[in-house]
C-alpha cells in the first residue's frame, strides 16, 4: 500500500534510509525531531512510503514549491528515493513515483524534477521508464558542507559594534517563527527580557536599526567617526570595559541556565566580544 509517513514512523523511515546513503541510525536529537515534526506538519512535504506486510518497503520524498511564473503553478521535487535491498525489483519505488505523479498533479504542478547521482544504467534506465527524461534540463549541483566552512571561514565577519558574532547568533539567523519563538523564550530564561516578547520583537532587524544602543556604541561611534570601536584612540574606553564586564555576568548566568547545546550557541554569539573587537 502507498500513502504518506505517520507521525510515529520516524525509527522506520529512518532504518529504510541505511539502504539509501545512510551507514548508521543518526542519535535521537532534538534537533532530529524538531525536523521531523516540521516535515510533517509541512503540507508541501510529502515522505511518500510503500507498506509491504506491514513493513515499509521504498519510499520517496515529493516537496511541492510554489512558483511565480508558468502562470503561477508549482512544481514539484523529487529526493530519496529508495527500496529496501530484499524487496528490489518489484515495482514497489515506481509505485511511490506514480503517487508522487498524481499528488503533484492535484496541486496543479507544471512538472518534477529529480536528481540521481548514479551512473548504473540499470538506475538510469529504471527513471526514464517512470516517466523522466534526462535531456531537458541540465542539472548542476553544489555541495556545500566544505564550501559552506570555506566560505564563512573567508567571508566578511558578521561582527557587531559591541563585538557580537551575528553568524552565530539565533535572533540573527532564525528563518521561522517556531524558531524565533523558541529565541524570545530562550532571552526571557537567561533574564534579557522580562517576558517572553513576540516574535515582532525578538526578530533581529540590525544594529542599525536600533534608536539607542544598549552600551551607547552606535552613537559613540557617530561621535568619534569611525566604523568599530577598535578603530577609536580612546579603545579600550569606560563603555567598552563597562560591556565586557556585564558580558561576563551574563556568561556564568548562561552556564547555570542553559544545556549544552544552548550555552555553546550563546558563548559563539556573545561571549567572545574582546577578541572579536580587537580582530
């Protein structure tokens, strides 16, 4: 039987994939099932599975993307396609395919699109026979794991006035409300704001942007016309140690409140203000 993953088939869909290009079960995170719970509340992201016995079998992933042009219809997706090694060869990866087919086409996709990083014409062949053809489009692809330490490692730093390190920061980076949600409490538990405040408010909008800077940076720095503080004759100044040293209050306030995972993202974002300054 085809259809969508449940919400408790993560374990299953999970094992399935060591038959893809997985070689061992990733750990229970939270971060894990924070991303499996956004997939499954995504209604454009579509783990399509094959219930064999009561056991899934193959499976695809379908994520439909809304368009702005071709009459603004979506297209769809297609990424993780496999089958259990034991159940190969009988059908059971087109059948999810079909179904992905007709669900992109009740969403009125104009088309599909996969990637595959095989060259067995056996792979290549059993994709064209479900419909898709190779000479269309060319594809190009980067990964980024080691361009993305590369490029963050050579690119501008993101460092602010009061030597904050925006790269790292979750307000800076937060790309849902879920997330900034978690960010607004997260600020109320380790006492930056007396309550947990909206998303509105807890969304990063630059430095720039602020009316007052907390440490009066952004004005000092108006004064003295220079771009950094590290730029000032008068740095280290009064403001600068007065900043430093709340800096480190609120770093052993973070390690008696935070987990690990916590600590570790504030200390990257807020506690290496004197050596960002001085770089």
């Amino acid at each position: 039987m085809v259809r969508e993953a449940k919400q408790d088939e993560l374990h299953e869909i999970l094992e399935l994939y060591l038959y893809l290009h997985e070689d061992s079960l990733p750990e229970l995170t939270e971060h894990l099932t924070k991303t499996w719970n956004q997939i499954m509340n995504d209604k454009n992201h579509h783990i399509i599975v094959n219930e064999i016995d009561s056991k899934i079998v193959s499976s695809c992933v379908c994520v439909i993307i809304p368009n702005l042009t071709r009459n603004v219809r979506p297209y769809a997706f297609i990424e993780n396609v496999v089958t259990h090694s034991d159940y190969r060869g009988k059908g059971y990866a087109t059948q999810c395919l079909d179904y992905a087919k007709i669900l992109a086409m009740k969403q009125n996709c104009y088309k599909i699109m996969l990637l595959t990083g095989s060259k067995e014409k056996s792979t290549l062949d059993f994709y064209q026979k479900a419909g898709y053809n190779s000479t269309d489009k060319t594809a190009f692809i980067v990964w980024l794991d080691k361009e993305t330490e590369e490029v963050l490692s050579t690119s501008p730093e993101k460092i602010t006035l009061c030597g904050d390190n925006c790269l790292c920061c979750p307000r800076y980076l937060a790309a849902t409300d879920e997330e900034l949600s978690s960010t607004a409490e997260l600020w109320f538990r380790v006492g930056w704001r007396d309550h947990i405040v909206s998303i509105e408010e807890i969304r990063c909008t630059g430095c720039s942007s602020h009316k007052t800077c907390t440490y009066g940076l952004v004005e000092c720095t108006k004064e003295h016309n220079v771009e950094k503080c590290s730029q000032c004759t008068e740095f280290p100044c009064i403001k600068i140690n007065k900043m430093l040293n709340k800096s480190f209050q609120d770093k052993e306030k973070c390690k008696k409140i935070c987990n690990e995972k916590e600590y570790k993202m504030l200390a990257d974002s807020f506690f290496n203000k004197e050596e960002n300054l001085r770089k």
